[in-house]
C-alpha cells in the first residue's frame, strides 16, 4: 500500500489568549483520526454562507466537528489545542470538485477502445494503481471532497474505504458507481472506435460503464450507502427514438434513484437537442454543458435555471486542448519533467512535436496528437480502418489549430450564457482527462474562469464549496465554516476576493479534524 512521508509545517512562535505556543505540530501522519483540538486563529473567513467575509476571525476543531466561530477576542481555544496563526491568510470551506477523476491518466485518452485487450488491461491496471497518490495531490490543492464521476467502481471503492478508514489521505470520494449507459449507446460506441472483439467484454463488464439492458435489473446494485449519485450517461447521436434509453427507461431510473436517497446526474449529450430532451425529466445535476461546436439555446438554458438544476462548470477539460495548440512549448517547463517518469516525459515531448507541426498550418486540419506520436506502447494504427482513436476522423486528421481556437471561444460564450442567467453551479473541473494535467492546479484554474467568465469571487467560491455540497445532498454536513458541520477547512495565502490565483497557494488542509498539510 501506498503511503506518504509526513509534511510538517512551521509558522513560528504564536501568542493566543496569553498561551505561547513554539510553532505546531504540522501535519498527522497515519492513522488519520482526529488526535487533538486544532485552533485556526487571525484568518480572513470565507463562510460560504452568503454573508460577507470576515476579519480576525478564529475556528476551533475538536474531533471531526467545528465546535465554535468567531472573532478572536470572544473565542477561547482550548487548553492543549494545536495553534495555526493564519493571519494575512484566507480561511475558508475544503474545495468540493463535482467532477474529478482519481483513475484517470492525463497521457492517454480514456478509455482508447482501439487498443488489444491485453494492452488496455495493462495500461489500466497501472492507473488504477496510481490512484492513491492521485487522492493525495488533490487533498494537498485544497480538494476535501471529490464525486468520482465514472466507474469502476470495484477499483475506486477500494481507495476510498481505505480513505474512509483512515489509512490513505485523500479527499471524501462520492461514487456514482459507473456511467449509467443504454445497451444502444454502448454497441454504436464500441463499433464507432473500432473495439476489437476480445476486449468488448472487458470494456462491458470491467471499465467505466454500467451498460443497462434491464432498467429494473441492472440498477438494483447501485442502491446501496456506497453510492451518492447515479450518472446518466447519454450519447452523443441526436435521440431518434431507438439509439438510447426511452423516456420511460430514464422516468424509471430516475425515480427509482430518487426513492434510493440518491441525487440524479446527467450527461446530455453534446447538443442543442440532448440538452432540450432533459429539460423533460426531474435530474438535479448538470455535466458538461459548454460544448465548443455550437451555441445552447437561450431557452434551454433558461429552463435549466427555472428547474433549479446544479450545473457542473467544466469550463477548463471543455477547451483544455486550444492552449497546448496555440503553444506547445508550455510542455517544456520542468513542471512536467519533474512530475513525469521518463517514459511519459518522452511521449509528451512526441504529443509536443506533433502540436509544434500542426501549428505552422494553423487554418489545415491537424495530426491527431495521440495517435501520430505513438510511442513504442501504442499499436498500429492506420486512419480509416475503423480502429482509429476517438480524435481521429476518417481521414487521419483532427481539427486545425484555428478550428480549437474558435471552438475554445464557443465554450466561454456558453458558460457566460448560463452565468448571466443565473444558473447555480458547482465546480467541476474532469481532471485527469487527455491532456487535463493534475499538476497545473485545475481547481484553482477552473475558479479563475469563473471569474473571467463573470462571476464575482464569492460567486466563485460558494459553487466550489456550499453549491458542491447541495449537488451531493449533503449540506447539512459540508460545504460552508459552521458551528456543528464536518471540520473540513483550508486556509489560502491570500485573498481570493481580491485575486483568485491564491488559490493556488493552499497552505492548510483539514479534513474531519486531521491537519494534512
């Protein structure tokens, strides 16, 4: 199993209610249970309850609760407390992403149905052992809480009971279980990337899908306390009355996931139409819903408003691949070479050429990034014998480096469309995605868009925090720095209300009374 070293951080001699306390006991190592009372003390509050944020303000910590809120003067931090002076920095709730992923690999697209089974079973298995640390890194930029938006669920329930018992840092993980998928949109997505025979099983029974022949039947196993949500997962063909789920399967499964406890997510399809067909069933969470080819219709984005749907930001995966096309020697900064084994260094230096060719034709249609590069792990594969991966057209080529320009311009204009009419959101940022690299803090990035895209700061952080909370119907628990609710709070060097890049700059983490970092 995997572990991490223990992070301890200093901040100097503290003086609180006549106590002097020589630096702190930085961060617990494993088992993480609470182990003593923790006093955040001087911080700026960021509540998250919709009230203004507030001065020299301290939080006290016994167990997983917070027990008590206020300014310094009229708080005491009791007696054998760890002390944390966050003075000149931002307190506030733990970051709840809506949409992340601790199983995926930002070096290949997922699931690459064209590959032999053996060779996908491999790829997979070292990913699924790589999502210890993936928890980790995203516990360390502030996330205390993720919903896992894809399957398999037998592989991610494994890291998160370990979480759960304390054994592993990592945030709270919601499980939907897997996409909630029509026999129809699996058979035309297989046959579409060309799945070779062997591995459609695999692909079926063992990836990220829950393919649903019998609505009754093959729900029955995601009723259970280990999963919060059901993900409906609806292709991307306009509906033509047979190629998806019917209405009366999707009423069905709606309902009875309603009746389980359980919140009702959706993946629309990416259209005009998908997106209008929803609008006719009770779902309470929206993905994925600023797509770059078109404009969403006013009405539809306003009857998503009107039915008070949480809509997933997911601004940054929609238009991750514009900026790597307009400049594609970002990858030569030693982030990723300090980040990256070699092997996966070497192939994103191939993707980088490919990016670098595609850019001195930037009006053509472009290499496809995955597939020119093939680096020595990746099969043969020729255009246009229907075993191409999925951003390959017939002809071999992708969009030209205008086109993802043009297209990155499209998906902001969504998202400003659903700001000014005044959708609830949540923060969603689909890391781990082709290319959507975990180590450019995409929460941090995703937060900087919101801002761009109009919403005020405080807009910003209530939807990575309170609305995250309301999307996994657990409000009374997290979301917001309340006497009573899970002791999930970090602190930020810096002010967000002022420039929202300090979210960067995570410095404290707790999660349930345990100081992580």
């Amino acid at each position: 199993m995997w572990h991490t070293a223990r992070w301890v951080l200093t901040l100097g001699t503290v003086a609180i209610v006549g106590t002097t306390l020589a630096g702190t006991q930085g961060a617990q190592p494993a088992p993480y249970r609470p182990d003593r009372p923790i006093a955040i003390v001087g911080a700026l509050l960021i509540d998250a309850t919709g009230g203004p944020p507030k001065q020299d303000h301290t939080i006290v910590i016994t167990g997983e609760r917070i027990v008590d809120v206020g300014p310094m003067e009229q708080v005491k931090v009791p007696a054998g407390a760890e002390i944390i002076d966050a003075t000149g920095m931002t307190v506030m709730p733990g970051l709840i992403n809506s949409n992340q992923h601790i199983q995926l690999n930002p070096m290949y697209p997922a699931p690459t149905a064209n590959l032999p089974l053996a060779d996908v079973k491999a790829r997979w298995e070292h990913n699924w052992a790589q999502q210890p640390r993936r928890a980790w890194v995203y516990l360390m930029q502030g996330i205390t809480s993720l919903r896992q938006t894809s399957g398999p669920a037998k592989q991610i329930l494994l890291v998160k009971q370990a979480i759960d018992r304390g054994e592993l840092p990592g945030p709270r993980v919601f499980l939907g279980g897997a996409l909630f998928m029509s026999d129809e949109h699996f058979d035309g997505y297989v046959k579409e990337r060309g799945t070779p025979s062997d591995a459609v099983s695999w692909m079926r029974n063992e990836f990220a899908y829950n393919v649903i022949a019998d609505v009754k039947r093959d729900t029955d196993a995601y009723v259970g306390p280990e999963f919060n949500y059901w993900k409906l997962y609806m292709a991307n063909d306009r509906w033509d009355g047979r190629n998806d789920f019917s209405d009366e399967e999707l009423r069905f499964m709606i309902d009875k996931a309603h009746k389980s406890g359980k919140i009702v997510d959706v993946h629309a399809g990416g259209h005009n139409d998908g997106l209008r067909r929803m609008l006719a069933f009770d779902v309470d969470t929206l993905e994925h819903p600023f797509y770059g080819h078109e404009l969403i219709d006013m009405e539809i984005i306003q009857g998503f408003v009107k039915k008070g749907v949480i809509v997933d930001t997911l601004l940054t995966v929609m238009i991750v691949g514009a900026p790597r096309a307009a400049d594609p020697h970002r990858f030569d900064e030693t982030l990723y070479t300090m980040s990256m084994d070699p092997r996966e260094h070497r192939i994103l230096m191939q993707y980088r050429d490919t990016m670098l060719q595609n850019l001195r034709t930037p009006n053509e249609r472009g290499l496809p990034i995955y597939d020119v590069a093939r680096p020595p792990d990746f099969p043969e594969v020729k255009p246009g014998t229907g075993n191409a991966p999925e951003n390959m057209t017939t002809t071999g080529r992708g969009p030209s480096v205008a086109q993802q320009q043009q297209q990155l311009h499209t998906s902001k204009e969504n998202m400003r469309r659903f700001i000014k009419a005044g959708a609830k959101f949540a923060m969603g940022t689909d890391t781990g995605s082709f290319l959507n690299f975990q180590q450019e803090d995409p929460n941090a990035n995703e937060m900087m868009y919101m801002v761009e895209m109009g919403m005020t700061p405080m807009q910003a952080i209530e939807a990575s925090t309170r609305n995250g909370a309301e999307a996994l119907g657990l409000l009374k628990d997290l979301g917001t720095i309340e006497k009573g609710k899970l002791a999930d709070v970090i602190v930020v060097a810096g002010n967000p209300l002022q420039n929202m890049a300090a979210m960067k700059r995570v410095a404290i983490v707790v999660k349930g009374g345990v100081r992580y970092k």
